[in-house]
C-alpha cells in the first residue's frame, strides 16, 4: 500500500493480470462481486457478430451501444410515467416528435389561469378569431388553377405539424400566404425524411440519395406517396404528399423557382450529414454553423426570398447584416441573405438546445466538439 504505482505497474504482473479483459459480471463472479449477471450472454453475442464483420467491428459496436442506450431511457421512462418497465417504443413518443418523457402543465393547472384561457377562447372562437388566408384560392391572378381539397389539406396539415407558425403563416397576405404554407409543408416532409433514424438504418445510401432528389423527384410527382416515413401527422403528410404538390405546381413561377431551389439545396446539405459521425457533435464552431445553414438558414432564405419576389418587401431584405457568414457571398453584401440567415441560424441554434436529450436518445449531438472538450 506505500507505493500504489509501483505495485500496479504494467512490469509487476504478480498480482495484477494486464493481458486479459475481464468480465466482472458475468455468472461465476456473482457470489464474489455481487452482479447481476446479465452482460456475459450479451458481450459474447456482440463479439461474435463483430468477428464475423470485422469491417464493420466499430459500427456494430456503435448500433449496439445506440440500441441499448434507448433501452435505458425506455426503462427510465416507463418509471416516470408509472408504466411497466418493459416500456413499448410506444410508450416513448411524445407525439411525432419526442421519445422521451417530458415535464407538462397539468389540464388544472392551466384551468387556473382564467385570463390565459379566456384569451385562447376568444383567439380560437371568438367574434375576434383570427381568420386564415388559406381558406380560399388567392384571386390575385397569379396563381393557377387547384382543387379546393387539395387547399383544405395543406390548411389542415399546417396547423397539425406546425408547433408555432401556422397561425403567423395564415395572417400573411393572401397572395402570400398559401406560398409559404407549401414551403413550409415541403421542407417539413423533406425534415422528416432527415429525421427518420429508424427505418434508414443501415441504408444510409438510399437516404442520402432521398434527400438529394427530393427537390426533383417528389416535389415533381403529383402522385406522390411516402407510405415508410414518419410517425403521426408527419407520416400523414408524406402518405397525401400528391396533394402538396398539386397545390405546389398551381403557385406563380418565382414562388415555384424559390421552393424549389431552397430544397435542393437543403436536401443536399442535410445528405452531406447523413453519415457524418455527429454522436459527439460537429468538430467546430464552423461545422456546426455550416449545418445550422442546410437545415435552417436556407428557411430564412427562401422566405426572404419569397416576399421579394412577390413584391411585399423591398430588395434591402436580402442584405448581408452585421454578421458575416462564409456561406454567403461576401462580393455582393447588397443581395448575399446574410441577414435571413442570421435569424434562421438562430432560431436553429434554439432548437438544438431545446431538442439536446432527444437527439442524444437518436445517437447524435450537435454542440461542437471544439467548445465541449474545452
């Protein structure tokens, strides 16, 4: 015990074993040590499937690891809610979006706010409701010809997918406001694609190749229907994909070029990631802005663009800001949408934060590596 180093030193075997990995909980050792027993079974599994690929050792490694890990939170999560523990991934979701328990208001304590409640009634019912723009074809001559249903869908998919801008997007003016509800519907479905970890594992590829002919494959059919993706209304919105996009080919031609240019471009910028390593975030702070960009930035500049095109703000919109990004073009400060990617950058950035557990739970992180290792 004088000199702890010495005796554990690599060259002093006598009474330390440094050739072989013990386990210390499988079944002999459980009088000893106390365990409970369970991994060896596991560990012996999981090592004859990475000497039978041993290629693909550490991504197997990884999936295993991945794997168990939902387990835990299932298991955490079930105890929370006062579930049973064996927990069906059922159980986890937390509407189409989460997988794992979240703290919310009870129905009475939201009851004991009257003036919270009184103002949502009169939002929603009252004589004063705000109206919604989308109820009809704009008659501003720009746009073509759609089925009535076609609009009362993406109305109705908009306030079910939307967590907070469907009621901004239908008090924009009507010629205007139809236009960014399919923007916003278009980038959702492509968003779910990216999202879905679940169906594309292992087939990384085809999801990589999705998310690139998006722009020119679905957004193009008229006849779409993604029957494999997403969960609740999302799945919903892919499976009566047609319908967005029959509404999509009727919009004025500079509304039509924006769309779909902004998701081809985010289709390729979400691929870039697919099989990026991000379970212990992006390397830097411009890998990380470099993805917040795909994914966000590119919102703020197709809206930008959107309301230039159609005449409802002048062109200054698409100035550069105070900010200087090195995906806008530094030559032409006057038109390079650095400002709308500013504020798509950061209503990223909040999301990121907001969402940390659930993409932990997904196998990726998104804080750079760079700052966290400091």
């Amino acid at each position: 015990w004088n000199d702890l180093n010495a005796l554990c030193s690599p060259n002093n075997n006598k009474f330390a074993d440094f050739e072989t990995i013990h386990r210390f909980d499988c079944h002999e050792m459980n009088q000893v040590l106390g365990a409970g027993g369970a991994v060896a079974g596991f560990l012996d599994a999981l090592n004859k499937q990475e000497n039978a690929h041993i290629k693909n050792k550490k991504k197997i490694a990884l999936d295993t690891e991945h794997t168990q890990m939902l387990m835990d939170i299932a298991t955490t999560t079930a105890e929370l809610r006062g579930l049973n523990k064996a927990a069906t991934n059922k159980n986890l979701k937390q509407g189409a979006y989460g997988k794992v328990f979240t703290h919310k208001h009870s129905l009475l304590s939201q009851l004991l706010q009257p003036r919270e409640v009184f103002s949502a009634l009169r939002l929603k019912l009252g004589p004063g409701r705000l109206p919604t723009k989308l109820a009809t074809v704009p008659a501003d001559g720009n746009h073509g010809f759609m089925e009535q249903s076609d609009i009362d869908f993406c109305d109705d998919m908009l306030g079910r997918v939307s967590r907070s801008f469907a009621a901004v997007i239908r008090q924009l003016p009507q010629g205007l406001a139809l236009d960014v509800c399919i923007f916003y519907l278009v980038l959702r479905a492509l968003d779910t694609v990216e999202d879905d970890m679940q169906y594309y594992q292992g087939k990384e590829k085809e999801k990589e190749d999705r998310l690139r002919n998006f722009a020119t494959k679905e957004l193009e059919d008229t006849e779409c229907s993604v029957n494999e993706l997403g969960e609740g209304d999302e799945k919903l919105l892919l499976q009566q994909f047609n319908k967005v996009v029959r509404v999509y080919k009727a919009l004025p031609q500079a509304s039509r070029e924006v769309i779909a240019d902004v998701t081809l471009k985010m289709g390729n910028g979400m691929a870039n990631y697919v099989s990026a390593e991000l379970a212990q975030g992006t390397t830097d702070i411009m890998a990380y802005n470099a993805y917040c960009h795909a994914v966000a930035g590119l919102v703020g500049e197709g809206l930008t663009r959107l309301f230039v095109a159609n005449g409802y703000e002048n062109t200054e919109l698409e100035a550069e800001g105070d900010l200087k990004w090195p995906f806008c073009d530094a030559k032409n400060p006057q038109q390079n949408l650095g400002l709308a990617n500013s504020m798509g950058l950061f209503l990223q950035k909040t999301n990121i934060i907001r969402d940390y557990l659930e993409d932990y739970v997904d196998g990726r992180a998104f804080w750079p590596k760079s700052l966290w290792r400091q």
